[in-house]
C-alpha cells in the first residue's frame, strides 16, 4: 500500500507515445540510450530560459537525430537567424561528445502552455525560489489551468514549507482527476525549487480529459517552426511555415 507509480511510465505504449523512438542491435543499443539523456539533461537546464514543455527525440536507420523542441516561446529558442538553434545544436553535440553526430532541431510552438504539466510545476518553482506563498503558488497554477480547458490539475509542495524544522507535503486537488485509469490522459512533471531553508520538490499533474480511441505512436502533433540540421563543420537550416 501506498506504492504510487509515475502516469507517464504507467501509459507510455498504451494511450500515451514514448518520448523516444528508435531501434539499435545490443551493441548500439546502451552508447545510444545515454545519448538520449544526456540531450534530455542538456535540455533540462535550459526549460526555465525557453519555456520547454516537451522534448521528443527520434533516430533514423542512418544515425541522424531529430530533436522537436515543444516551447511557447519558439523565437526565444531560434534566436536572430537562427543564432540560438545553431547554439543549441553546438551545445548537444558537446554533451553528447560527438562533434560530428547528425542533428537536426525542430522547434514547435505550445498551443496551450497554460496546460503543460512542466511549465506549470516550473512557475510554482519559481514563485517558491522568490519566497512566494506555497499555497498562493499553488493555487494560482490551479487557477490558470482551469481556465485554459484543463479537466482537472492537482499539485503537490514537499520539504521545509516556509522554512519550518520538520518537513512535509501540502497539495490541492481541482477537477478530475482519475489516476487510475490508463485512458484518462495525464501530463505529470516534477521539479526543484532551490531555496534558502533547502530543496523543496514540485509535483504538478494535469488531466486533459479521457481518450476514448485507440491511441498508436503519433507523429508530431504540429508543424515545426524551423528546424536546423548540423554535421560536422556544415550547417544548414530551413524554415517551414505552418
């Protein structure tokens, strides 16, 4: 009893696609899987800079990477012609120790960020990092969720809340929110907030409402903005329009 196991992990390959999608033999298999998260690592520093809510990444037979980069703020990630994508591309290919490695990014603009489980639980990081109220945080979060067409959202605050001695864990609950149930469409995040009285963790879950068809590995729900590709010395990078 009182085992909880990740939404994410829980519906991945039943009604939600996986992150990453490529197939590789057992001797391939390992170096390319640690690729993958040292460009989710990478990435990760960066959510807070450039709004990312998501991040896919998908592997031709050939070796090229694809990166989709899901922002609402897609001109703050392509920079002035480009400057900020062709940075980003250096800055994966150093993390990845592979100057020559094939990558393309793709930058795809959020609808509804008002509903994006990882930009939610940064914003409540953020405000907690300001020495913001936890529960105004928190509630404000639930507010601006509700109001873009969430289902339902509930959020979860863990550590010294307000700096007291012993810690604990304080959340709320808006709308529905079926865990349980593997056709309920979840978003689940989680985060840090780094203040002065220690670390407090943000957990914050989204339900988008049920998904009553059958659900097989989707392609990229939108057009891409631009996508830059990079190999070795040679750039060479296009815009598509919607």
């Amino acid at each position: 009893m009182g085992q909880k196991v990740n939404p994410n992990g829980f519906r991945y390959g039943i009604t939600k696609p996986h992150n990453t999608t490529w197939y590789a033999d057992k001797q391939q298999f390992a170096s390319l899987l640690l690729e993958d998260q040292k460009i989710y690592d990478f990435l990760d520093k960066k959510v807070r800079e450039l709004l990312i809510g998501k991040v896919q990444i998908k592997r031709d037979q050939s070796g090229h990477i694809f990166v989709y980069v899901y922002t609402a703020k897609p001109a703050a990630v392509l920079g002035t012609n480009g400057e900020n994508i062709k940075a980003l591309t250096l800055g994966i290919q150093k993390a990845i120790k592979n100057k020559n490695a094939k990558l393309s990014i793709e930058v795809i603009e959020l609808k509804k960020p008002e509903i994006n489980a990882r930009l939610l639980a940064e914003e409540i990081a953020i405000k907690l990092e300001n020495r913001g109220s936890f529960r105004l945080a928190q509630k404000f979060a639930i507010r601006t969720a509700m109001k873009a067409g969430a289902k339902g959202i509930k959020t979860s605050v863990s550590g010294r809340l307000n700096g007291v001695d012993m810690a604990r864990t304080e959340g709320y609950t808006e709308g529905e929110m079926k865990l349980h149930t593997l056709r309920q469409n979840v978003d689940y995040a989680v985060t840090t907030a780094k203040t002065t009285y220690g670390i407090l963790g943000v957990k914050v879950w989204v339900s988008l409402g049920e998904i009553l068809t059958d659900v097989k590995e989707e392609a990229i729900e939108e057009k891409p903005v631009r996508k830059a590709t990079r190999k070795g010395g040679d750039e060479h990078a296009s815009t598509k329009k919607n």
